[in-house]
C-alpha cells in the first residue's frame, strides 16, 4: 500500500510494458505476463506443509532474493488486477504469497481470484479507489472476509491513535484521485479508519512480546510519518529463536530476511514506531 518512498501504501507508477496478456472468465480479468504463469506452476509443485500460515510463510521463503520493485499496480490507466510473481513491494509480497497459499486447488485462475479478493473492497474492482490502499483497511476488511485475523492486542498492543489521511492531504501524488469516485472512496476509507479503535506494540516492547507472535503472522510497521498507519510490511520468521522479519526490502532491493531481530531492525530506523501483527485465520 501502500509510492513516495512509502511502498506499503500501495503503488503507481509505469512498469515496462512486455507480453502481457489477459485472462477472462464471466466477470473476471487479469494482466499478467506470461512467466507469471510459470512462475506459479512452479510453487505449486513445491513441497507446501499443510497448516495455511506454515503454507504461505514456506511460499514466501521461496521468493527470496526476487527483485524489489515499487508501484507495479498502476500499468494501466483504467483499474484491473495485475498479476507479478517477478518482483515485488512489500506489500505485493504479501498480498501475493496470501494468494498462492490459499490456492489449494494449483489453479491459476483461482489464484487470480483469490488475488483480487485479498486486494479490493467486496473482491471487487470498480476503480483506483476501490484497492484496499491503507494497511489496516486491508486488514479490517480481510478480517471481515475470514482470511486474517488482527491479534495486535492479544500480542500486548497499546492504543494507537493518529488521524490517517494521507492521500487525500497528498491528491497531487495520485493522479488516479482526480476521479471524483476514486477520491470519495478513499476519504470514505479515510474516515472509517479513523473510527476503528486500533492496537499496535511500541518498538520498545517488541522483544517482551515475541513469545506472541507466530510463524507467518503479517507484521506491519507503523510509521512516524504524518496522515499514515503503517509504512511496510512482512512476515515473520523465528530464527535461533528470535523473530526476524521476510519482506521485499526497499533498502536491500530484494526479497530478504533481516539480518537482525525484528527488535533490533526497528531500532535503527527511526521513523518507524513499532508494529501491529495480524494471523491467518483458521490455520
């Protein structure tokens, strides 16, 4: 989500235009490039664990070391889902490995679906404004839908209070927001967010909590940054019994785990304030 330097709200800018291809069923469309195809194919034929949180986190493993890339969503001027398992934001990362993990049946039309559901309000495309933009939008919406679960409270969360409007106080960086519906939508996300009573962990508490936090839980990291939740995002990954974060890093250009604690990632940044941590529901 989420581009301004600030991948995790989500993502526009002209991408090399090269093979793409549309796939259609009665009320279905997607742009994708033909390795996409492959690239699928050749996840599914992985060795994949069973539980759905172990599933997607194995996914995301695999995509280590693929490409950082921001603002791949905006290839086209009119709003349809775009497909890229080539590289990635942070957010399309996870958005794309919830996808493949929840594909059960290796289809690549269930895939694209199960995409456009994570991805849209209703798991319906009207237009830009329509895209789930804002992280905890994204996630209270996909709560609604049964796919995640926000835990950031159980995991010792503290309130979390700041006005969220950063796109509609930045409409010249969005050149989709000139569309009355569009802009309307997104302050109506807006404003609906700023109705929820939101939870995340100080950076300063996160070591004490990790015993909370699961293998493949989404971490989401808030942000300093004024009129903005969170400013990236990842999975998490317990090694030498420590929390690491696997995320597409804009630092690194890659798709990395970090070399250090998610604890001590977060105190070397800091513009970023702590975390809210969300599950896969029903694993």
């Amino acid at each position: 989500m989420k581009s301004t330097g600030i991948n995790t709200f989500r993502r526009f800018k002209l991408y090399g235009l090269s093979l793409f291809f549309f796939t259609f069923s009665l009320s279905f469309k997607a742009v994708s490039q033909e390795n996409d195809k492959q690239i699928f194919d050749k996840v599914m034929k992985t060795s994949l664990p069973a539980g759905k949180a172990q599933r997607i986190l194995k996914i995301a493993e695999y995509f280590q070391e693929s490409p950082y890339v921001a603002n791949t969503l905006d290839i086209n001027p009119k709003e349809e889902l775009v497909v890229n398992l080539r590289d990635f934001d942070c957010a399309t990362f996870v958005e794309s490995c919830i996808a493949l993990g929840l594909t059960t049946d290796q289809s690549f039309e269930t895939f694209q679906k199960n995409l456009q559901k994570l991805r849209y309000r209703g798991g319906k495309i009207e237009h830009y404004g329509s895209r789930l933009h804002y992280f905890n939008d994204w996630l209270s919406e996909n709560e609604r839908k049964g796919i995640i679960k926000n835990v950031s409270r159980e995991c010792g969360g503290k309130p979390f209070v700041k006005v969220v409007d950063f796109m509609t106080a930045h409409v010249g960086k969005y050149p989709q927001l000139e569309n009355y519906r569009a802009l309307e939508a997104v302050r109506m996300a807006e404003v609906n967010l700023d109705k929820q009573k939101l939870f995340f962990i100080p950076k300063t508490l996160v070591s004490k909590i990790e015993n909370y936090i699961s293998d493949g839980d989404i971490i989401a990291i808030t942000t300093s940054l004024k009129g903005l939740d969170v400013s990236h995002e990842g999975f998490a990954i317990r090694q030498n019994g420590r929390i690491h974060l696997l995320h597409a890093s804009l630092d690194l250009k890659k798709v990395v785990i970090t070399n250090e604690p998610l604890a001590e990632y977060l105190a070397k940044h800091p513009a970023q304030t702590g975390i809210m941590v969300a599950r896969i529901a029903g694993n």
